[in-house]
C-alpha cells in the first residue's frame, strides 16, 4: 500500500541570535490510507513543529513532505489550499484556535465558504450529527461551551471539508477525563466511519497505547524509536523510550518499582553536536554513544537508534 503522507529528511530549525535549534532533525515517517500513528516525546521534542510542518502551517527548512507523491513544502497559494482540504489540523487548546467573536455555526460554515461549498446549511447538520452537538449551540460562542464540546467544534469545523488527513496536536489535553474519553470514542468512531488517517502527536502515552497502531519516539528533533505500538511502549528498546514508559503514574498510587530507569538531571551542559543526543543524560551511556548511533531492527517493524537496541539484532 502506497503512503498518503510521506516525510523525507524534514528539518526545521529557529535561529536565536547566533544559535540554531534544530527543532526537527531529518525525520522520515509514511502515514498509510486509514491508519492512525502516534508521535510521543517530552516537551521540546519537535512534536508540535513537525505536525506543523506537515499541515504546511509552517514551512520546512529542509526536506519534504509528500501527499499523494506530490510534494506539498512549496505549492502555490490554490494548490496549497486543495492541500488543506485533505489535511486538516486539531490543535489542543481550542480557545486559542477559534475565533472567540464567531458562532459556532460562522466557526464551522466559514470553510465551506472559502473553498466555495454550496449546500452549507445542509453540510453543517450532517457534521452536528457526526460530532454529537446539538443544533441549540450554534448561536453561542466558544467561551460559552465547555471545552469538551469546544473540541467538538474544533472537530467539526475540521471534517466538515470531508479530509482524508487529521493531524490531532494534543487533542484531548485541555479536557477532565470523562471528556477525553468521549472524544477519544468521538475519533475512533468517524475515522471508521469516514476512512480518515490520523497522526496523533501526544504526551499522554495512554491516549497512544488505546488509539494508534504504530508509534514514533521523538527525542531532539530526531527519531528515537518506531513501530508498532504494542512492541514500543511494552517492550521498548530505545533507553529513553524506557525511561518514559517508566515515568508513567501508577493509577493505583503505588510507589514507582524499585530500580526504576530515571535520565540524569537537564543541566547546564549540551548536548553533544555528533553522536546519540541523549547520551548526556542517559543513565546506560556507553563509549560507543560518541558516534551516530545505528538504527538497529529489533524485531520485524520495529526499530531503534540505540546501540543497547537488541544487542543481537542487526543494524539497518
């Protein structure tokens, strides 16, 4: 099956002053028809700048980004707005996203209007349908809905142009967990009813682990680690993947088992410039970390850029 979003080498980086930070690092990934992949990482990983990237709301500094084999880093201004017809973005914090003087019924019509839809009317009620919002909210405003039905609006307003893409940046992170749950249901519900395809980027190692079939480890701008979810979070191989799992809370409040992996204290030190990005914080740093680590396959799917990684695995 041919990729509907590929990723090629991306890069974007932010210069502060005389300083480069490269955000995104040379990350590949392929997003297949009808597949839902999760991209997890700590704060400043590059989750957020490489859905951006990929939603074309910023542009690469390198690389490319692939949608149905067209190249989409450099469209005009009418080829990149068939583009965002089939890519919609979810951000997570829906005030910020939605206009706080709009209606409801304006936030969700008004893409309709731009791309030139006709049968609006008609359109809006089917998507109040699929999302579960009543018809009574379309005259309130943001600030008057609770924020699981704000998402809803977000939602909504981003499947009303019928996409095939979702790129979902922390979808359920401004909710209570009876709301996340919902709108966890919510997603899972439309992408098997409409055959979306969903890159989920999140924090929350749980909401990945319910809702995605493969995941990305994302440490610096680079990829840590990649495969199918299952074998990620229940058997990673990556040392600061396992360092991440074992960060999880226990629900049942017990105290973290003992000999549990913890990466060594952010200190004023960078990181190195050549070799494995985490070795200054890794607790099982070895010599060999100096140089660019291999990407070792583990098992079939599922690699790592780790040189504990399967020790007796075979490196790509």
């Amino acid at each position: 099956m041919r990729p509907l979003i590929e990723v090629r080498g991306l890069r974007k980086d932010y210069r502060r002053g005389s300083e480069v930070l490269h955000a995104v690092d040379g990350i590949d990934l392929a997003l297949l028809p009808g597949e839902s992949v999760g991209v997890i990482g700590e704060s400043g990983a590059g989750k957020s700048t490489l859905a951006r990237c990929i939603a074309r709301l910023e542009r690469p500094t390198s690389g490319g980004v692939f949608f149905q084999d067209a190249d989409v880093t450099g469209l005009s201004d009418r080829a990149l707005r068939r583009f965002r017809r089939e890519v919609q973005p979810v951000f997570q914090d829906p005030l910020t996203a939605l206009n706080p003087r709009w209606t409801v019924r304006r936030l969700i019509t008004e893409p309709l209007k731009i791309h030139g839809e006709h049968n609006a009317e008609r359109r809006v009620d089917e998507v109040l349908g699929d999302v579960g919002l009543a018809k009574g909210l379309m005259t309130r405003h943001p600030r008057d809905l609770s924020g699981g039905e704000r998402q809803r609006v977000a939602i909504a307003r981003a499947i009303v142009l019928r996409p095939s893409v979702l790129i979902l940046d922390e979808p359920t992170a401004s909710v209570d967990m009876p709301a996340r749950r919902a709108l966890l249901a919510l997603l899972k519900r439309l992408q098997a009813e409409h055959g979306l395809t969903y890159l989920h980027i999140s924090h929350d190692i749980r909401t990945i682990k319910e809702t995605c079939s493969r995941t990305i480890v994302m440490y610096r701008g680079r990829r840590a680690e990649e495969g199918p979810t299952a074998a990620v979070l229940n058997s990673p191989s990556h040392v600061y993947t396992q360092i991440l799992i074992s960060s999880i809370p226990r629900i049942d409040g017990a105290a973290p088992r003992p000999g549990r992996l913890r990466a060594r204290p952010v200190s004023g030190q960078q990181p190195p410039d050549t070799g494995c990005l985490f070795a200054h914080r890794c607790p099982r740093a070895q010599p060999e970390c100096a140089a660019d680590p291999p990407v070792v396959e583990v098992t079939p799917g599922h690699h790592a850029a780790c040189v504990l990684a399967g020790r007796a695995a075979r490196p790509q």
